[in-house]
C-alpha cells in the first residue's frame, strides 16, 4: 500500500515538473502542444508630463516620451532567453513561418519590447546560423496593424461602442464611490500641477509620471510625495476600470480571447495546422483586460514586461488548459511562474471546460457588438434579411388572398335588372 502511494506521488510530482517546464529536453517529448503568450512592453519614459513639472529636460528622455528605455530592452532580452529555455526543444532555435507568429500594436515601446524579446529567443548561438558571423542576432518577423484598423489587442479606436460603455462604467456606485472619496485629491493635483486633475484616468498618468521620476532619482516635489499613496490607489483602480463590466471584457478581452480559443480548436481539429507560439506584445492595461476577462486579475496594475502564458497540454489523450503569470522580470532570479486559475476550473484545466467559462467574454460578432448605440444606420443582418424576406412574402400573400376575395366577390355579387315602368299617361 505504501509503494503504490510513494509511486502515486512521485507521478504526480513528475507531471507538475513537466506542466510547469515544458522545454526543458533537447528534443521535446513533454505534453505541450500548444502556448499564447501576452506581455507588457518594457520600461519606457513617461508618456506625458505635467505642466509644472521640474523635469522637462529633454536630455532626461534621450529617445522622447512614453519610448523605451535602455532598461525596459533588457527586461524583454531577459524574458526572451527565459522563454528560450522554457520552451527549447517545443519551438526551435530556427524560425519558421508556420511555427511561432508574433503580433505587437502599433506602437514603437511594444514593437521594440517584442523585437528585443525575439533577438533573445532567437538568439543564433552557432556561427552557421547567423548571416553575420560576428552578429549573433536574427530578424523575425512582427505584424502589427494600425489603431484604427486593430480589432485584436488595441482595439478602442475600432470599436465605437467602447466609448460608449466607459461613459456608462463612470454611474456604477463602486465608481462614482471612489470619484466622490477622492475630489479633494482631484482639486489639490489640479492646484499643483497647473493641469486639470478630473478623472481616475488622468490621476493614474499622474501618479505613473510620478512615479517613474522617482525610480530614475529625478526631483518629486514635496507636495506629491503628501498624496503619493493615494494617487497609487487611485491609479490601480483605473486598472480594473478597463474591463469592469460584462460589455468592456467581451469588447475589449474578447478578440484575443475568441483567437485563443480559435487556435487551440485547430490545434486539436486540424492535423495539418503547425503553429506551436503565438506571443502578443502590448500594454499594461492590455493584460489587466486579459485577466479580468478570465477572472484572474489581482488588483495590482500589471509591471513592466509581465507576462501571461496560457498553454495547451494534451494528457492521456485529452485536452487541457493550463495558465501562468510572470510578474517580475527586473532579474532573472525574480522572474517565478504563478498559476492562474479561470473560477470553476483548477489548474489543469479540461478544455471544453475552459472553453465554456470564456464564452460569456467572447462576442458572436464583435463587429456587430461593437457598433455605437447612437448610430441610427440600419444594418442588414442575416437575420434582419430572414425577417424581412418572411415580411415580404406574408405582404404577397396577403394581396393575393385580397384580390381573390375581390375577384370572388366580383362574379357572385347579386345582378339587378331595370323594367321600365309603365305609364299612366293617356
């Protein structure tokens, strides 16, 4: 009885050691069949600065606001090589179109997160492998589409009714709590910065300002360091604003969620589908709108460079699901996996069970959904055609019937005859 618990335990330790490191052998022959990974852009410059702020040397952002820092492109160098040994053996050193695809927004931070990510990843470590042989670095490539046109991870500017849904968060009593809690720091931050102070928003691009001048040992004035830890909270909650309601989670989570979930069915479906990685490079808010849709978001405003890893495993001959945070990339020894589990699962997630937690976030036709409710422009649906189409032929019907019950009546009706009336006259 004892052997067989002690052989029960160390199966069960064997299959966590390979959940958890799924590339670890020269030739993989682990469970992973599939991974999607998503992750922040590295450290950068504020975005923007405030009116009197004491840092306005442009020599202090050599490469310009809200870009990349030498530090935020290490960060991703070092998440690249930890993902290399990760996953080593599952994708190999050699780029292949059908194997790893790699979509960033269009913006330069996660654009240039994502490349100096790849240039790790892909790092050619033998001289044959390089076009150079003194460059150890190969290019690969990274697909973006404009604001406008990005359905997938920045999506506000295609999707009209998202504005519409922000504006309809502000009356929740949760957020109209906090607004009236914290209208003196609103006041006391417009007073100093020279700005106006009269959102949740605009106090998180306060605060996160702020707070990179602090990390780099810029000037803080006295006055904000009084109201730092408010600001702080103020800026997290922005965070879980951005996908608070069903409406925000379908329409903002919902395509890069839809696509996983799209994957991971040709994964299992289709024999003749290749594709092993599809990594995502994004934003802050990009993240915490991922895991709020999955119901996993900790309330903490996702770090430079964190990383969300959903994986397919087949074990057994089933599907199962299973997902990580990494949340500290700043060393290598901070960088530790967290696993994340969606509400009503565990952690080795069946699929179809996973599937069925995430349809309530995945919109049927986003497009459709994402029409703003003031448009007044009638659209022809499948089934606003089927409706009409079934109008049209009880309207034809319906005449027909008429114009033969006229037609009836026409021949049936009573006939009259007229006799002249004879005259009295002599």
């Amino acid at each position: 009885m004892m052997i067989s618990v002690a052989r029960s335990f160390i199966f069960l330790v064997f299959l966590s050691y390979i959940l958890i490191r799924p590339g670890c052998a020269a030739q993989y022959n682990g469970t992973l069949e599939l991974v999607h990974i998503m992750y922040r852009h590295g450290d950068r410059a504020p975005i923007t600065l405030y009116s009197t702020d004491p840092n306005k040397d442009p020599s202090l952002w050599p490469n310009g606001l809200g870009q990349l820092t030498k530090l935020g492109k290490e960060m991703h160098y070092r998440l690249g090589r930890w993902l290399r040994k990760r996953y080593d053996g599952f994708v190999g050193e050699r780029w292949l179109p059908d194997q790893v695809t790699v979509r960033s927004t269009d913006v330069d931070r996660t654009l240039m997160s994502a490349a100096c990510n790849l240039a790790a990843f892909y790092r050619p470590n033998e001289p044959d492998m390089r076009f150079e042989t003194d460059l150890p670095w190969l290019p690969t490539p990274i697909h973006t589409v404009p604001p406008g046109a990005d359905k997938l991870l920045h999506v506000d500017e295609a999707c009209p009714r998202i504005a519409f849904e922000l504006e309809r968060e502000l009356q929740l009593p949760e957020v109209r709590e906090v607004m009236e809690a914290n209208k003196d720091l609103f006041l006391y931050l417009s007073n100093h910065t020279g700005d106006s102070i009269s959102s949740i928003r605009s106090v998180d691009y306060l605060y996160d300002n702020i707070h990179i001048e602090m990390k780099y040992n810029l000037t803080v004035p006295e006055w904000a360091m009084k109201v730092l830890s408010r600001m702080k909270d103020v800026a997290a909650f922005s965070f879980k604003m951005a996908a608070m309601t069903l409406e925000l989670k379908r329409l903002r989570a919902g395509p890069i969620i839809k696509e996983m979930n799209e994957n991971m069915h040709q994964r299992t479906s289709n024999s003749s589908f290749l594709g092993r990685m599809f990594m995502y490079s994004a934003h802050d808010t990009t993240v915490a709108m991922l895991l709020q849709a999955l119901g996993v978001y900790n309330g903490i405003p996702p770090p430079y460079a964190s990383t969300v890893l959903v994986e397919l495993h087949k074990i057994d001959g089933q599907q199962y699901v299973k997902m990580f945070l990494l949340n500290d990339t700043s060393t290598s020894s901070s960088m530790t996996l967290y696993p994340l589990v969606v509400p009503g699962c565990q952690a080795l997630c069946p699929l179809h069970t996973w599937q069925a937690l995430t349809a309530p976030v995945v919109p049927d036709d986003w497009s459709r959904e994402c029409r703003d409710p003031s448009d007044s422009t009638f659209e022809f649906t499948p089934q606003t055609l089927a409706m009409l189409c079934v109008v049209v032929v009880l309207g034809v019907v319906l005449l027909v019937a008429m114009a033969y019950s006229i037609m009836q009546w026409w021949f049936i009706r009573p006939s009259y005859t007229y006799h002249a009336v004879p005259s009295t006259e002599p």
